[in-house]
C-alpha cells in the first residue's frame, strides 16, 4: 500500500510541475486573450513562488518515503533542488530567457520524480515493504 502511495505522489508532483511550466511558458501566449475573456488578474508572481515552495515540499516528502524505505540514495534530492533553484531563478537573465530555465528548472523536477520511482522499482531487497 505505501507503494503505491508513493508511486501516485512521483507521478502527481511529475504533472503538478508539468502543468506549472506549461502555463508559465503559455502565459504570455494567453495573456492578450485574457482581458477579453473578462479575466484581469494573470500573473503574481506571489502565486508562482506558493506554488513552487508547495511543490518542492511536497518533492521533498516523495523523495523522501523512497530514499528511507527503498532505496539510500541522494541524487534524486540533488536533481530536485537544483530544479527548484534553476525554477526559483527564472528571471535573473531577463524575461527573453524566463522559457528556457522554466524548462531546465522544471526537467530538474521532473527527472528526481523518475529516478525516485525507478530506483523504488529497482529496490529488489524491500519488495515485501
């Protein structure tokens, strides 16, 4: 049972920073349309930084339950605050770069969910956890 429990919390943090980066990058797509769809509010910055802490805590906690009870390793922590950082810092290089260190931040996130559920997968000495 707590298995499976932490193989659905990889996949959900897997699309909740798949999602995240999606709808940072299209946001400027959108953004235009917005006002005509009566929606003024788009972009808080407040909002994405809640979000992003959320998610990384949550991150933690995945990564967490596999390195305990499966696995003792640590580069999915390593993959999972580089990403955060990256993430984090998404407007030091200005605006005309924010897509591509999304992308990088969110692969980041993204990769230490999957090594988390390979490595869980793999762990052969604790399959009756």
């Amino acid at each position: 049972m707590f298995h499976s429990i932490r193989t659905a919390m990889d996949k959900v943090g897997i699309a909740v920073t798949s999602l995240c980066a999606i709808h940072c990058i299209m946001l400027p797509v959108l953004l235009p349309v917005l006002p005509l769809l009566g929606l003024t509010s788009t972009h808080n910055h407040a909002f994405e930084r809640i979000i992003l802490l959320i998610t990384m805590v949550l991150g933690f906690i995945t990564l967490f339950a596999g390195f305990h009870r499966y696995h003792r390793k640590l580069y999915p922590f390593y993959s999972l605050f580089v990403g955060g950082f990256i993430y984090w810092q998404k407007d030091l290089l200005g605006p005309e770069y924010e897509h591509y260190v999304l992308i990088v931040g969110a692969s980041f996130v993204v990769l230490a969910h999957i090594l988390n559920l390979r490595l869980c997968n793999q762990c052969h000495s604790c399959e009756d956890h």
